[in-house]
C-alpha cells in the first residue's frame, strides 16, 4: 500500500511540474469558405467559447479575421477541430488569467489613497469614490447629476463639467462603459475629466471646449455589467436584467435604443450577445440615458459614445445601410480626427458610417440621439485592433486614451466652429 501511494504522489509531481495545464486562450481564426463560416459559428454559438470579433456568430463571413475567447478546457478539443477542418488560426493571447491578474490587483486601493491611478484599471467602487471626490476638489467646475439607476439599482451618475462662466446654450454627452467588458472604455471618461481639469485655461483647445459649452459624462453606462466583471465573468458584456420566461440574463445596451430596434443586426433571443431587450428601452439604463438627453436635446449638440476595440470613428447610421442627411460633413469629421491621430500617434483608424463600416447593428445609442436632432453624433472604438482586445494592457491605457482625447478634441472643435 506505501508503494502504491508513493507511486500515486509520484505520478501527481510529474503531472504538475511537466504537464503544462491548458490555459484561458484568444484565437484568431480566418474562415475561407461557406463550410468553413457554417463550423465558426457553431463553435462560437457554445458555452465554452466567448466571441470577441465579431460581436455575434451570425456576422462571421468568409475572409474576415474571427476573434474567439476559448475556456481551458476546450481549447485542445476545438484546436483539433480547426486542424481537422483546415481552418487557419493563430493564437492571439496565450493565458488571459495573466493579464486579467494583472489589471485587477490594485482593486479598491488607489483611489482612495494617495492618489488616483489613471494609468490602471478601477473598479466600480473606486470609480463612485472617485466621482464623489472629484466634485469636492473641483465645486466651482464640477456637479453630479443622478439621471437614474440599473437594474440591480446602482445609481447612473453624470458629472457635468463647465468652465468658469455664467450659462450657455450648448452642450455635449460622452459615455463610457455601455458593454460592460470593454474596460478602455471608462477608462477613458475618468482620463478625459482629469485632463478637463487639470488643463482648463492653459490648453486652449480644453478652455475653448468648456467656455462655449458644458459637458455631461456617464463614466459607466453599465455598472451592474461592470460590477459582474470585476467579480464573476470578464467576459460578461450585457448589462444584468432577468426575465420570468427564461434562465438568460441581461441584454446589449447598444441594441435597445429606439432606432430601427431589433430588425436584422440584433435577436430578440435573450441568451444571444446582441440581444435587443422586451421592447426599446426596457433597460432601465438607456430608459435613463433618453429620458435625459431628450430633455436635453435643445442644448447638446454633440454625441460620444465610447467603446472598443478595433480603432474606428464611426458616425449614423448603423441601423441601416442609407446615409445620413449630412453623411458628407460627418465623414470629413472623422476624417480630419483620425488624420490627425495618425499624425501625432501613428495609429490607424478606420472611419466611415456604422453599417457600412463594420456591419449593421439597429437600436445604438449614436442612431437614436442622431434622430432625436443630435446631428453631430459619433462612436469611438478605441484600441487595440485584435493583439490584446477586451484584455488591453494598462501600459497601454495613456496611448488609447490620448487618441481619443485627440479625437474628441478636433471633431469637438470643429463643430463649435460651425455652430457659431
């Protein structure tokens, strides 16, 4: 018996030091043929794999790179499938548990010390803190609105920033955070108010953008979402709704505004990633987001919606392959931005209308405030193009960040420039 379990000890010690376990991995996968795209999307329409590009199986076509979130314990068997098949693929991120580590371990630290990390990823927490904290040292620049609440009743703060002036006739609106896995994305609204801040009257561009006009920013459209990929599922991208009829939780934000809703580029199936809600607005998040911005809308002249990854400037519509009425004036916005980020950055970005851009994606957040008489209304997908995705490193927060500040700032100009 001591032999045996010696033996047995033995076999454990070999299995931990020289079998390598399987890890968390990102594929990029590139399907050549109509056999080829029917195998993709049965593969990512399974628990096991999380789809990261497209955003559901259903827009996976031939020739274009797929992006796929394999668990553990499937990678051998689907890699296998790939190879049997003929499918090319390559890794993309060996072991996400790595990097998920490593953007999570100064959780509920830094904001509420020394100082605020922008340079690092916060939780929902430290982002209310952060919040709070930001109106007691900035009184005379900065108010908290609370424009509603979630499903699981967190509350929907927006700071609205102004220069130090008496009243104005314009506004603009950014929000971030609208898929709850996209982390770049609040990021990026916590950076911009910091930079607001700190360079008001000794940046011209900044001074010119808050003199003329205030401006409200949602940091986390999504923070039950949010909350759930700090704790659970870093995948997660929803918000966290539940239904009597079925076991699916949560639906895409990004697909429950009032324009075009629910036609082809969203489901009405609740387990699916773009799932359009009961009806539009039947999140409690968008319902607070066009209750407010309806009640705007004389004044905010500008839209931002900021999302990722893949580095695009996107403008109305993506509900519908038609062009907008001012398409021309939109496109030489983006343009001009993703010019000038190129310039300074050396960064590409894609731009053009939503649907015809990327593909066709009905009850977005720029469509509908585009029909509600927003006409400068634009999506920001930020970086990276695919190497690290939902997963981007916090060494490279600055850089996303600075392209879209870049872009923001010239478009935001711009438009300030016409409405005069």
């Amino acid at each position: 018996m001591k032999h045996l379990v010696l033996l047995a000890f033995s076999i454990c010690f070999l299995e931990i030091y020289f079998c390598k376990p399987e890890h968390d991995k990102v594929l990029s996968i590139m399907a050549a043929t109509e056999e080829h795209v029917l195998l993709l999307q049965d593969i990512a329409s399974h628990n096991e794999t999380v789809l990261w590009q497209p955003a559901d199986f259903s827009h996976i076509t031939t020739n274009s790179q797929v992006h796929l979130y394999i668990h553990s314990g499937s990678v051998e068997h689907i890699t296998a499938l790939l190879r049997t098949y003929r499918l090319s693929y390559s890794v993309l991120l060996e072991n996400t548990q790595e990097l998920i580590q490593e953007q999570t371990r100064n959780d509920t630290t830094d904001a509420r010390s020394a100082g605020m990390s922008y340079e690092r990823y916060h939780s929902l927490e430290d982002i209310y803190h952060w919040i709070n904290k930001t109106s007691q040292e900035y009184p005379d620049m900065v108010k908290v609105l609370l424009i509603g609440s979630s499903y699981e009743k967190r509350p929907l703060y927006v700071l609205k920033l102004s220069g130090k002036r008496g009243p104005v006739d314009k506004a603009m609106w950014l929000d971030c955070g609208i898929h709850a896995r996209e982390w770049i994305s609040p990021a990026f609204c916590l950076w911009f108010v910091k930079y607001a801040l700190s360079f008001y009257q000794h940046n011209v561009d900044i001074t010119t953008m808050l003199d003329k006009m205030d401006i409200y920013i949602l940091p986390v459209m999504n923070p039950d979402g949010y909350k759930y990929t700090w704790t659970t599922d870093r995948m997660w991208r929803k918000n966290r709704s539940v239904r009597n009829y079925t076991d699916c939780v949560g639906a895409d934000l990004n697909r429950n505004f009032d324009a075009n809703w629910c036609t082809k580029g969203a489901s009405s199936i609740p387990c699916s990633e773009i799932y359009c809600g009961q009806f539009p607005e039947s999140e409690p998040e968008v319902e607070a987001v066009a209750k407010f911005l309806r009640s705007n809308k004389d004044t905010v002249k500008l839209y931002f919606s900021i999302h990722s990854y893949s580095q695009m400037l996107l403008f109305p519509y993506s509900c519908t392959y038609e062009e907008a009425p001012n398409h021309a004036e939109l496109l030489g916005l983006v343009q001009e931005a993703a010019l000038k980020i190129r310039r300074f950055y050396k960064n590409l970005y894609r731009f053009g209308a939503g649907a015809k851009t990327i593909y066709l994606a009905p009850g977005g957040s720029d469509d509908w405030a585009y029909n509600q008489g927003i006409e400068y209304s634009f999506t920001f997908e930020l970086q990276d193009r695919g190497r690290y995705g939902f997963l981007l490193p916090t060494t490279m927060i600055s850089s996303a960040c600075n392209e879209g500040l870049l872009a923001v700032k010239v478009i935001a100009l711009r438009v300030l420039q016409k409405l005069q």
